[in-house]
C-alpha cells in the first residue's frame, strides 16, 4: 500500500518526463555519426543532436561524441567533448560555449516570471584535463535574465557528479510557446563582457561566471559531459533513461531526413520531378530544407509535405534524402 502511494506522489508531481533536457546522454548524432566538429568558420554550430556551440573567434576548439575514447561514467555510454585547438587568450568580448536551448512548451509550466515560479535542479557529469573552478549560465530568449553558476572539478582527467540548485526566476519575460524557452550554456572561456557572478539572477545576458576556468586558454585541453538532466525540484533525481527510439523521435522533432528519394530519367535531359515527402515526428515548425544526392538531386519548394526537385541531366538513376531543420 505505501508503494502504490509513493508511485502515486511521483507520478503526480511530473516523475515521468522529469528531464527537460533532450539527449543528456549525448548518445544520438543524427547529422555527423560521431565525426569531429570543428569551428572553423561561422560563429555557431550543432554537434550530438540538441546541443549547440558558439564562438566569437573561428578554430579555438572541436567538439566530438565521444571524443578521445574515455570510459564514460557508469550506465552511460555517450558523452559529448570538447578539446582546445590552441592556448588563446580570452578577450572581453569573447565567448565559446556548448549547451541546449529548450523549447518553450516544455518549460511553461515552472512559471518563471511570475511569483510561483519553480525551483529546478541541473545535474550532470563532467570530465576535464584541467582543475578548478567553471561556469555556465541559464538565461532567457532575449538576454535579459540570466542566471550563471559555477562547479568544481577537483581533480583532472576524472568523472565527477555535479547538482546545482536553481530558485526559479521570478521576474523577466520567459518563453511559453515554440520558441526558445530557456538557454543553458556551458563555458569553455568567456570574456568579462559575458560573465557575471556566479549563484544569482541578475539583469543581462550571461553566459558564464566571472573568473571561470578557460579551456580554450590551454591547447589540447578537454571538458567532457554527459548524463545532463535539468528537472523541477531542489534535489537531483537519477539520471532519467528514456528508450532509444523515445529520445531518438524528441531529437527529430528539431533535426530529421526523409526516407531515400529515388528518381529514373532516361532521357538525359534536366527534368522538374514534384512528389510527397514526409518526417519521421511533427517538427517544431516548419523546416529549412536540404537534400544530398550522387547526381544533383536538390530541395527547390517545400509546402506542406509537397517538394519540388530538379534533377540535373544524367542517365540513370538518382537518389537522396531530404533533411529537415527546425532547430530553436
């Protein structure tokens, strides 16, 4: 009987779906099979599906799912890593992070920016060549709440668990709808522009902690993580583990291919070819399109789950896949 009402409690205070975070465990990579990411170009990227990077200067650091083939912690069995390129030197106006953007839908009901606005509790494992103290932040859409914090790691090149409490933001304007709820941010060198002190809200876009460790400052350093969950309560629960295909179908509701696009012309000639396509989830919204193909097999118009393709001449046969992007 006292079983059935602690399984009651748990369900009725969200036990299931605890985890606002989508593949904590870093362990879908739909976009690059666990190939390294680099920086080289642009000012911000994805890596292992839902978590993004940006950086205020190009080729300071990689990031990669399962980088340098460490044994994850226990029961996992992905992380995601990021490794310095070079020892550079952080410039105010400079930041490089990793993190999640979630969407608003799935954090409308912590009511922040009201007077009952939850308490969220982050937990995560984390792994570096370096010791001391790091940051990261949560903020808002627009930059204009945002909350950083600090962590320790002790002693280098060991997995340690870190929790970090959150009393929820009573004040700014925060996203409900599916747009960005809410952005969590890990720091692998930010300028003072970008920092503030760690364990309040404040007033301002911040992406760190004043005086956090810089990875980017030492070449061929690395910040592992993996096991991430961000869940209402004060105390963190064990690390929710959804089926493959659960958290697989989360992840495509931002980033997600067609099934195989298969086109015959035997004349040799250019030809216009329309058809039906279709997702594997409902995105988000609707999709930036691209297609890959051997013979030039390219999205013109996307309505609806109508595409348009125009195949370049050749004899034979062509065949790709359309990938869609709705990511926050």
């Amino acid at each position: 009987m006292t079983n059935a009402v602690n399984l009651a409690s748990a369900a009725g205070t969200g036990f299931a779906f605890r985890n606002r975070i989508i593949n904590g465990d870093m362990r879908i990579d739909q976009r690059n099979a666990g190939a390294s990411v680099g920086t080289g170009s642009g000012s911000s990227g994805y890596s292992v599906d839902r978590w993004f990077h940006e950086y205020s200067q190009v080729s300071k650091f990689t990031l990669q799912q399962n980088a340098g083939a460490v044994s994850p912690p226990a029961g996992f069995r992905g992380y995601l890593g990021a490794t310095s390129s070079s020892a550079y030197s952080v410039a105010a106006g400079d930041y490089f992070i990793v993190g999640q953007r979630i969407e608003g839908l799935n954090m409308s009901d912590l009511w922040w920016g009201t007077s009952s606005a939850a308490t969220v509790t982050l937990s995560f494992w984390v792994r570096s060549s370096l010791t001391g103290t790091f940051g990261g932040a949560i903020r808002n859409r627009v930059g204009a709440r945002s909350y950083p914090f600090t962590y320790s790691v002790a002693s280098a090149n060991t997995w340690e668990f870190k929790t970090i409490t959150i009393a929820g933001d009573t004040s700014g304007s925060w996203d409900t709808d599916n747009s960005i709820g809410l952005h969590l941010s890990f720091g692998l060198g930010v300028g003072s522009t970008y920092s503030a002190s760690g364990g309040s809200w404040q007033a301002g876009n911040f992406l760190s902690a004043t005086g956090a460790t810089s990875v980017v400052g030492t070449n061929g350093a690395t910040l592992y993580i993996t096991g991430v969950q961000l869940e209402v309560g004060s105390v963190a629960t064990p690390f929710e583990r959804r089926l493959y295909g659960q958290e697989l179908a989360l992840c495509q509701r931002y980033y997600a291919r067609s099934g195989s696009i298969y086109v015959t012309n035997q004349t040799a000639a250019t030809v216009a070819v329309t058809g039906q396509g279709s997702f594997p989830v409902t995105m988000r919204t609707s999709p930036t399109l691209s297609a890959t193909s051997t013979s030039g097999l390219s999205v013109n118009e996307y309505r609806d789950i109508q595409f348009g393709l125009s195949i370049a001449a050749f004899s034979g046969y062509s065949t790709g896949t359309i990938t869609g992007n709705a990511e926050l």
